[in-house]
C-alpha cells in the first residue's frame, strides 16, 4: 500500500463520523503475485508489508480499532506449501515489524485459536502482546486461524465450563467470551478482491457494521482509496434497526463496549 507524504484528511461532510473499529477481510494477495508473475506466497508477504500504510492511513483519521483477517480456519485446505509459506510470512512478519509497530504506539492482539499454530508462532506473537500490551495507540487484532463460527462455540463452551447461570447472559457477557472481547464490534467491514461474502469473520460482531467491498486487491489498497471508503462511510446514517434514522448517530460504536479490566 502506498501512503502519500501528506497527512490524510478526515472525511468530508461533519467531519465527526469516523468509524472507531475498521475491519478487513484482506482479499487478493495471491491474485495480486500471479498478475505479477510472481509465486503466490510473494503476494503475501507484500501484504503484510502494506500493514503499515494502512495503519499510517487510519490513524489520523481517528480510527482506534484495525481488525486483519490474515489467516481463517479455512485457509488450512490450501495447498500445503501455500500454508507454510503464509505460516513462515507470518513469523517473519512478527519478527521485523513488532519493534516498529511498538515505537508507534499500536497495540497487537492476536484474535483466533492457538492449538493448530507452531511454537514459535505462538510465542513471537506472545512477546509482540507483552511488548506492546501498555500502548494507547491503534489497536491491531490480527485474527490468525480465526473463523466466526469457531469463536462462537468456543465461548459457549468457556460460558459453560464457568458455570455461567443461564439468567445472567445476555449479549454482553457473551461478548466478554469471544476472540475480541477488549474490542467494540467493527463499525465497517472492507472487503478487498471484488467478492461479496463475509467468510466466516466476525459473525456475532458484524450484527449492524457497515460493509464495503472493493474490486481492489489487498496490496493495491491505497491511501487515497481507502480515505474516500471512510467518507463514504461518514455519510451513511446507521439505524441499528430503528425506524427513525434521525435517532442514530451515524458512525457511533455499536452497543457492545469494551469491558472494563
């Protein structure tokens, strides 16, 4: 992702209505290696390095919240060189780009499951948590071997083992047991790649997000491009449901807050 040298603008219109929690299902790397010549193992790396831009985009926008689909359940069914490659991208990735991230101020989460991951996997993305588990910049939940319905049945499952009283759960104690409980829901979901599915992300917290689906592939995503999605976005009025779109405040955060630790 190329970021021009000038500061991004807030959206046109109020200027108020930035979305707090942005959310990518990151579309096209290996599309975007084939139409190079390139293998598609090469369009992912070039996709992590876009991270960077898109996080040096978002943040003086004031979005707060950045979620990446990187890697889903799913993905295991691809061919097995394509997997160790993103597998190795991934380490290679936390490895170079934590420290950087850090002095940035962002913080990383990972969201997903953990048993199916390497060690070393586990324990770079370990290190870049504690690292940067103090930071007050952007989040960064970077959802590894994560998919919606998987999370779903593993907080029904903790909700279980803790002897929860069926007649004290209502949606935000569930959201207290999902991947991304110290984030609010996505108030917009960016496709990239020209598909129109949601593919098994954030099914419990897209509920009420706006959507954008772009033909773009991912490391084509740029700046200009991805500031002209949040002032599409601005001017969007969200009803949550209601009949009087008046009542909403567009570009607010979803019902579901972030639990107090």
């Amino acid at each position: 992702m190329q970021v021009e040298s000038t500061t991004p603008q807030p959206p046109a219109g109020d200027g108020a209505n930035v979305p707090a929690h942005v959310a990518f299902i990151m579309d096209g790397n290996g599309r975007w290696a084939q139409k190079q010549g390139l293998p598609r193992v090469a369009g992912h790396e070039f996709g992590v390095q876009c991270i960077q831009g898109v996080l040096e985009t978002l943040g003086p926008l004031g979005v707060k919240f950045v979620t990446l689909y990187a890697f889903s359940t799913e993905n295991w069914s691809r061919p097995q060189d394509e997997v160790d490659g993103i597998m190795d991208v991934f380490s290679e990735a936390i490895a170079s780009q934590t420290e950087l991230l850090h002095e940035k101020n962002v913080r990383i989460i990972h969201v997903g499951k953990t048993e199916n991951l390497s060690s070393g996997l586990l324990e770079g993305m370990a290190e870049s948590q504690r690292l940067t588990s103090k930071n007050t910049g952007i989040t960064l939940n970077v959802a590894i071997d994560y998919g919606g319905r998987a999370e779903i049945l593993e907080a029904v499952r903790r909700i279980v083992k803790d002897r929860v009283d069926p007649e004290t759960i209502d949606e935000d104690l569930f959201s207290r047991y999902l991947f991304t409980a110290q984030s609010p829901d996505p108030d917009l979901i960016i496709r990239t790649g020209g598909e129109q599915r949601i593919s098994n992300f954030l099914l419990w917290q897209s509920a009420y997000s706006e959507m954008h689906h772009t033909p773009t592939l991912w490391p084509d995503l740029d700046a200009v491009e991805l500031t002209q999605i949040l002032e599409n976005f601005g001017n969007r009025r969200r009803r949550y449901g209601a009949l009087n779109a008046e009542d909403q405040s567009p570009g607010s955060l979803t019902s579901h807050q972030i639990p107090q630790e």
